[in-house]
C-alpha cells in the first residue's frame, strides 16, 4: 500500500516523475553496454589484422548506400547449419573496424560475411550487373549503373581521417595516398601499385575488379570490399583449427 | 491558423524560420560538392516559404483574447492531417517494396526506387511519419485536457511539429539519394539527428511547461507514457548516433562505435524504439481515447502504475535478444532474454487493462468500429507482446532470427496495435478536435476496419510459414549429413508467401487511403457542433468528463 501512497505523491510531480524515468531506464544499458568497452575478453585479438583500403571502405561506403545490409546479413552464428553453409562462426575481432557494423537482421540473400573470394571477380559483376543472370530466380535489385559511374576518390582522405578518428589505426602516409592508392588497388600495373602493398600488406589483392584496368568505377569499389569480407584476419578459421589439433 | 497568433508570435516565428534558412544557406556554402546541398536547399526553401505564409498574414488583425479560453488545437489538427498523408506514402511504399520482392524488375532500373533505399523510406514514413505525427497531435491534445492548461505559447507547438516533418523529410529524401548511417530505424545522417535533437528537447520542455501550468494536482497515466517517450527517445537517439562525420560539408559520418559495442548500442536503441517510440506513445494515446470513446474509466490504476514502470525497466535491457548465438559475449546474451520474458508480465497488465476496460462495454465494441479499432489493437498488443517474450528465447530465436517471422511480428505489432491505436484514436478526436457530431462516414470506417484487420491477418500468417518454412529449410540435413536445401532453393519455397504479404499489405493500404479519405471530408463537412462544456481549460469541476486515474 504504501508502494501505491508514494507512487499517489509521485504522480503530482513532473520532475519526480521525469528523474523516475530517466533512473529507471538508465540502468539496463548501464548494465549491458558499458562492460563491453572494459572488459578485454569482449573482443579476441588479432595480431597482423588489416585494415579496410580505400578502396574497400569506398566499397562498404556503397554497400550502406545501396542498403545492403537491409537483406544480407555479415554474423555467422554459433549454429551447426551456418557453419556448414556459410564457414567458421564470426567473431567479434572480426568487425572491430566495421564503423558502423553490418551484422544485419534479415537474410533475404544469404549471409555474406565469408563471401570474399568465393566467387570471382565477373561474377559478381555480372551478378551486381543483373543478378538474374546468374541466378535466375533471385530476388535482388540490379545495380547496372555501378558500371558506368566514376568512383570519387579526392576526398577518401577525408574519409579515412573520420576513421582514425573513431578509432581505426589509418597512418599519415596511407591518409596522404588515399587517392593514388585507390586508383592503383583497381589498376595493378599502375606505379603507385607497389605503394598499396607497402601499406596495407601482403595479403592485398590488386586487380581490376570490374574487368576495366583503366576506369576506377563505383563496381571496382564494391567488388573489392565484397572480396575483401571475411579475409582481414583469419582468426576465425585458426581458431577451429587449433581447437582441432588440441584434440 | 496564422491569425491566431500574436504579434509577437508572428515576429518570432518568422525569426525562427529565418535562422532555420540561414542554417540550409550554410549547408548548401558547405555541402556544395555533396548531397548535402541539396538537403540545404531543402531547408532553405522550406523556411522560405514559411516565412512567406507567415508574412502574407503578417497584418491580419491581432486575435482576440478569447482564444485563451480554448484550447489550443491547430497544431494537433495539422499534426492529424499529416499523419495521415504520411501513412498513405508510408504503407504504399512498404505495398511497393513488398511487391518488388514479387517481382524485382519494379525498380524501374532506377537507384533511388530499389529495395535497400525504399525500405527506409517505408519505416520510416510509417514509423515516424504516422506515428510520430499521430504521437505529437495526440499528445498536444490529451496534455491540455488532463491538466486542464493550454498550451503555454503558440509558437513552440508549430515549432516542435513541423520540425519534426523537416526531420522526416530529410531522412525519408536522403535515403533515396543514398544519404544513410545503415542502423535500422536511426538511418539519416548526423546533421539530421542534430536536428532532431533540437526538436526533441523543446518538445518535453513544452511538456514540462505546460504540466507545471495544470489545474489539476495529478498527472495523468497517459502523460507518464508520453513523457517517457520523449525522455527515453532522446537518451536512445543521442547515445546511438555518436559519430564523426567525413568533414562539415558531407552528409557521410562514422559511427563513434565499431563491432560488437556498435551492434549492442544498435539493438538497444532499436529494441527500445519499439518500446518507447511504439509502444510507451501509444500507452500513452490508448489510455485516453480509450476510457473516453468506451465511456468508461480505467479498469485499474494500480495496473497502469506496474505496466507503466515495469515497461521503462525491463524494456531496457531486452534489446540483446537481437543478437542471440551472434559474437555478443553470452552473458548480455542471456540477461536480455532473461527481461524479454520478464517483460510480458508488465505487457500482459497494460492488454489486460484494456479488455478489462472494455468489458461491460461490448455493446459498443459491437455497434463502434471505432471502438473496435482499439479492442483489436489491445488483443494484438497482448498477442505481439507474448509472441516477442517468445522469441527472445534462445532455442526459438535459433529458428526465427534472420526470416521472415521476425517481419510477421513486427507487422502484428505495427498493424495490429500501433496503426490500429492510431486509427481508433484519429476517428475518435477529429470530430472532437474540428467540432463536428460524428465522422463524415462510419460505414468507410467500418470498411476500413475490416479491410485494416483483413490485411493484417493475411499479412503475418504469411510470414509466419515463410519464416518458419525457411528456418526450417535451412537447417534440414540429409541422411548423409549435408545440408538439404541451397539457398536459391528457399527463394523458390518463400515466392507464394510473398505474393500473399503484399495482397495484406495491399488492403491494408486500401484501409488506410478510406481513412484519409473519411478525414478528409469531416472537415469539410459544413457546421459544427455545440461545445463541449468540459472540453475547456478551466477547472470547472475537478475529474468531470475525464478519465481519472486517482483513487
């Protein structure tokens, strides 16, 4: 009774009640949210992690415009049948530079975060290009006009500056290069190529990715960053294959 | 609705709008190699214009005092007619979308027109054009009829409103230009949230002000709800927006958070936007047109008090059950199912209250469509709300996550309860609010019930078997230990679900165009009817003619 007694006087206060709310909804994502940023075993370690190229971000930049994530989901769950369709489960380390993440919530395509290298390069442009002329009874819009138009790279430097900024170990000189190494990822005969690797290590992969050398097309980027998923570390299939071997 | 306002009034309205198109006249400076210009633009000529309306009736005759008598109703009259131009776009767009999924040549070979830019624009056009101008009329009017206070001023009503339709405007615009952050249901950029933030914070302290100016000692339960909703909204929206955008002149940000923390803030903003933005409202609308058009008070006001602050806690921390089996550590995991289910204790109160409320009035549920609208929004509300705590279970989750169950129970929720609360809601204060006997037609809105109920029903029992059909799918073996079905092969399973999803959403939009049609002409219908004498800001006699909740 006196439960309801107070809650009687609380009710006559505006304040009361708007301190009331803010207290009693704070508290779950206190809980939740905060334990995330400390404690150290939330996110795995992945020593020799790449980062995401220019290219690639540019990629990723247009597979949130187009609203990709709104049908293909980049989470492998910790279940049998996702294993045995799209490989290893995901972990976390795995999207540690994904500002935002793109775990998605809805597959209508399939899952896509071990998509990379699995198909190749014209594939996926003639899938991006029609998707039904692969895959006939597909459901996903064509993206035809990805082919034709010219990628904008004279600010990626920009771009990348926002990324070190929230946390993503870009240097100066991969800041500086931007541009030129955008350009020299879709062209691998080009000079600066040697740059890309420089920076961004070994495991890069140079090529025309829409089958046009000299073009830097929106296809070039969006190829490249849907080669690139699942491949920055590999700590996910290691991880399988050492618990193997322990056993 | 100009001449209404003071002198004064006018002066700071045209002040307002004219920082507003100084701040688009920047935006188009910065943003002029970006589409951020065009958003500027945007801003700048809609500001434009209303200084331009605002002006034509700059010396029109000042109003007379009388006005202070009355409540004031023109923003919850706009609000009205807004919300339901948004849902007509909304639901045909949703109907659009649902279609291309038939059949995905309906892209017209456009950019702009395919699925993963429209289907922002049909949530949010539904979300929060709809609701969340159906929110704001409907708050305007019951705050001042429970506190028996008009609004303090005539400028921060309009303000808060029609910035709220900027906001709308500008995300549902930039989503077709390509202008996304990617978090579902928080997708336009960081000037955008900006903005909204502006909006959101004179909106509760237009509530707060005009609370502290009320008659009566209580404040009533809808008012608990929608100050939660302003309150929580705004936590929701600051916290998951953080970012750091590409310069001052691109509309391109990135978010402050990465991975899993970033996929945690999402699903705790987003799980709350449905508590707080689609359900705490609507609480808040069901609590007052409901005891009002049944004629009968709230069941139990001790119920309302545990709904009420079992919902703002427990709601909280369920947003992780997004996330089952994911690489979300397993102890968030756990806690969020743990409150999912908890919190159909709180849900089941707030159904049961409404049924209980009603009952002794079924006459009138029979004989009143628009009493029926708000039945079958609480049975739908107690169905969603238990078919949730349901699958935030992990083991079923394991199943529904990913397919389409998960849209079936979203659309139970947000046609069956949201939009069916804002339909009985709307026919029941628009002959109140424009002074009419009665709405232009109660045989469309009978028809518009059954068409609304139709196309729910058809709705979620086919997504329902499309997403158990395609959990299933996927995780059927062969006697050899392989996996049965490609994924091309659900496709194929999936494709008669989909014809029927978009023939429920197709009616529903039916429903919906009869309802804004029905609007429509009860407020051009000619004479109005006699004032109601409780229906003034005065104290005439304590709790006469309201739902009171106090004991």
């Amino acid at each position: 009774m006196s439960l309801f007694g107070f809650h009687y006087r609380l009710e006559s206060k505006a304040i009361g009640l708007t301190l009331g709310i803010i207290a009693a909804a704070s508290i779950g994502g206190m809980v939740e949210i905060a334990p995330l940023f400390t404690i150290h075993q939330t996110v795995e370690d992945a020593p020799g992690m790449r980062l995401y190229t220019p290219l690639e971000l540019a990629g990723r930049n247009i597979y949130i415009r187009e609203g990709c994530y709104a049908c293909h989901s980049q989470m492998i769950r910790t279940l049998r049948d996702e294993v045995d369709r799209y490989g290893p489960y995901s972990l976390a380390v795995e999207s540690k530079y994904d500002h935002p993440m793109l775990w998605g919530s809805k597959r209508t395509g399939p899952d896509l975060a071990r998509i990379g290298e699995k198909y190749s390069d014209q594939w996926h442009v003639a899938h991006l290009n029609n998707p039904r002329d692969v895959v006939p009874v597909s459901v996903m819009p064509a993206y035809g006009w990805l082919l034709t138009t010219e990628l904008r790279t004279d600010d990626l430097d920009l771009h990348l500056r926002a990324q070190r900024k929230v946390g993503v170990p870009y240097t100066d000189n991969m800041i500086a290069n931007a541009a030129s190494d955008a350009y020299a990822q879709s062209n691998p005969d080009a000079p600066q190529a040697d740059g890309v690797i420089k920076r961004y290590g070994k495991a890069t992969t140079l090529r025309a990715f829409d089958g046009q050398p000299t073009r830097l097309t929106e296809m070039d980027a969006l190829v490249a960053y849907l080669q690139v998923l699942g491949h920055l570390t590999d700590a996910a299939r290691k991880s399988i294959a050492e618990v193997e071997a322990g056993q | 609705m100009i001449a209404q306002l003071t002198l004064i009034e006018r002066q700071h309205a045209i002040m307002i709008s004219a920082a507003i198109a100084l701040l688009g006249g920047l935006m188009i400076l910065a943003g002029r190699d970006d589409l951020m210009g065009v958003h500027g633009a945007l801003i700048s000529v809609a500001s434009i214009i209303m200084i331009f309306r605002i002006g034509g009736s700059y010396y029109a005759p000042p109003p007379s005092e009388d006005r202070l008598r009355h409540y004031y109703d023109d923003p919850s009259k706009v609000g009205i007619v807004l919300s339901m131009m948004w849902v007509v776009v909304g639901l045909a767009v949703g109907d659009w979308v649902a279609w291309q999924l038939v059949n995905p040549d309906l892209t017209f070979g456009a950019g702009w027109s395919s699925f993963g830019r429209l289907r922002p624009v049909h949530t949010t056009s539904v979300i929060f054009g709809f609701g969340g101008n159906a929110l704001i009329a409907t708050s305007f009017y019951v705050l001042q009829r429970t506190s028996r206070a008009r609004l303090p001023d005539q400028v921060t009503p309009w303000f808060v409103l029609f910035g709220y339709n900027l906001f709308c405007l500008l995300a549902v615009t930039g989503y077709m230009m390509g202008i996304t952050q990617s978090k579902e249901y928080a997708e336009p950029e960081w000037y955008t949230d900006l903005w909204l933030v502006v909006v959101w914070v004179t909106y509760f302290i237009l509530y707060l002000r005009t609370l502290a100016r009320r008659k009566e000692p209580h404040i009533y339960v809808s008012n608990w709800y929608y100050m939660a909703f302003i309150l929580v909204v705004a936590m929701l929206h600051i916290v998951n927006n953080l970012a750091v955008p590409v310069s001052l002149g691109h509309a391109k940000s990135y978010s402050a958070f990465s991975g899993v923390q970033d996929a945690m803030t999402q699903w705790w903003y987003g799980h709350n936007a449905v508590a707080f933005f689609l359900t705490a409202g609507f609480l808040g609308m069901m609590y007052y047109f409901l005891p009002m058009r049944a004629g009968r008070p709230i069941y139990s006001y001790r119920m309302s008090i545990i709904s009420f602050w079992g919902i703002t806690f427990f709601y909280m921390w369920a947003g992780s059950h997004h996330l089952h089996f994911t690489a979300l550590p397993q102890w968030v995991q756990t806690l969020g199912m743990t409150f999912s289910l908890m919190l159909l204790i709180p849900s089941w109160a707030s159904a049961g209250n409404v049924l209980l409320t009603l009952n002794g009035a079924w006459d009138k549920v029979r004989d009143d469509a628009t009493l029926r609208f708000m039945m079958v929004a609480g049975v739908f509300y107690g169905l969603t709300t238990f078919e949730g705590s349901f699958m935030a279970i992990r083991s079923v989750n394991s199943l529904s996550h990913y397919t389409d169950w998960t849209i079936g129970h979203v659309h139970a929720g947000a046609l069956g309860w949201v939009a069916m609360i804002t339909f009985g809601s709307i026919y029941a204060c628009v002959p109140w609010l424009w002074k009419r006997e009665r709405m232009y037609s109660p045989k469309l809105i009978e028809a518009h019930f059954w068409l609304a109920l139709a196309g729910t029903v058809i709705y979620v029992f086919a997504m329902w078997n499309s997403g158990i059909v395609q959990g299933l799918m996927w995780r059927t073996y062969n006697e050899s230990g392989t996996l049965a079905y490609s994924f091309v092969d659900t496709l194929v399973a999936m494709h008669p679900y989909y014809i029927a999803r978009a023939v429920g959403g197709l009616l529903f939009l039916i429903g919906g165009c009869l309802g804004a049609y029905n609007v429509w002409k009860t407020i051009k219908l000619p004479g109005t009817a006699a004032e109601h004498a409780g229906d003034l800001p005065q104290p005439v006699v304590l709790g006469a003619g309201i739902p009171q909740a106090a004991e």
